[in-house]
C-alpha cells in the first residue's frame, strides 16, 4: 500500500480519535521506559502527523531525550502507519472487535527478520494502549505505550 491510495473511511471514527495532544507512558521490556507528549497533526481530512518526544530511561540508568515521527493515514476499518522519513508503510491497522466499550485494532510488520505483532485498543474518548511485540533472531521484548488525552490542549 502506498501512502497516496487511502480509502475515504474508517471504522469507528478511528483516525478522528487520534487527533489531538496525548501524554504518554511507555514501558520497553528488559530495556527501559519513557514518558513524554504526542500530537496528531491533521494534515487534511485523510492524513495526520504524528510527532513524539520525551525522556528515554535505560534498564542501567541513563537517560535521553528521545523523538519520533510517523504519519497516519485513514483507511477503511482503521488507519495506516508510515514511517515519516521514508514513506513506507509500518502497518496497516484494523478495527474488527469492539469488546464493551473498548475497540481493538490488531496489525503486524515483517522487518528484516524481525516481526512486530500489534494491538490497538481504544478505552473511550481518554486513552488508548499500543502494545508491539518484537520477535526475531536478536529481539524478543514488549513494548507497551498507554496514551492519556491532554486534557490542558484544544482539540
């Protein structure tokens, strides 16, 4: 898929229920966490840019400023995931199971000869959990992001 071929709809809503300013909290498994902000920058009705920064703490102590960027893109049933610097596509996630009030997106990425297996839920308006699980012949960890809405910015 490339980044100029999205559909016109989502399931759910779930390209709008990104945008906005969100806290965050990570935590990477046998590696360290990070807290910081992240905002989704609508570019136009289908794209949004995501930009993230933060303090990366590592297992043995030290600690860095860490920043990322991805776009988002609404397809149908959910959204894509490019890699900003690049434009190729990190995964393609859809939303397929609503359990209460919580949606689930699942999506997976073959890297090299790694692979990300991952789950999008949706809690509400509030927050929202990203959940990576890394496989491959030298990575074997989790990494868990719980996003908070930042309820001091304007949507």
């Amino acid at each position: 898929m490339e980044l100029a071929s999205v559909a016109e709809a989502d399931g759910g809503g779930m390209f709008e229920r990104l945008l906005g300013r969100w806290s965050f909290e990570r935590e990477i498994s046998g590696h360290g966490s990070m807290t910081g902000v992240a905002t989704f920058e609508g570019v136009d009705a289908n794209y949004a840019v995501y930009r993230e920064s933060g303090e990366l703490r590592l297992q043995g102590g030290e600690t860095l400023r860490a920043e990322q960027r991805y776009v988002y893109a609404k397809v149908e049933d959910g959204f894509a995931v490019y890699f900003h610097d690049t434009g190729e596509l990190f995964q393609c996630v859809e939303f397929n199971a609503v359990e209460g009030e919580v949606w689930k997106g699942s999506a997976s990425h073959l890297c090299k000869a790694d692979v990300y297996d991952s789950e999008y839920c949706f809690h509400g308006e509030g927050t929202f959990v990203v959940r990576h699980a890394v496989r491959g012949p030298r990575k074997d960890y989790v990494i868990r992001t719980l996003y908070r809405r930042d309820q001091m910015a304007v949507r």
